[in-house]
C-alpha cells in the first residue's frame, strides 16, 4: 500500500493536466470579457448611427 501512495505522489502527469486546465479557463475568460466589451463598443456606435438617422 505504501508503494502505491509513493508512486502515486511521484507521478506528476496529473500537474500538467491541471495546469493545462487552469490556463484554457483563463483564456476561455478573457476571451468573454473581451467579446462582451466589443459588443458593448458595437452595441453604442450603432445606438448613436440610429439616433442620428431622420
């Protein structure tokens, strides 16, 4: 039993995993804060462009 908490605390395959997943999420964030404030942005210049038609 010993062993196998040994060389399951060695095995260092579930770190990289991990750090993989942390920075996916990191990114998959960024990536909505970034296309939410582009449609804001978006959203207000075609606001404008309509309260100027006729």
């Amino acid at each position: 039993m010993s062993n196998l908490l040994a060389r399951f605390f060695r095995d260092e395959s579930a770190t990289a995993s991990l750090d993989y997943a942390i920075i996916g999420g990191l990114v998959s964030i960024l990536i909505v804060i970034g296309a939410t404030a582009v449609g804001t942005g978006t959203s207000a210049s075609f606001q404008n462009a309509a309260t100027k038609m006729p």
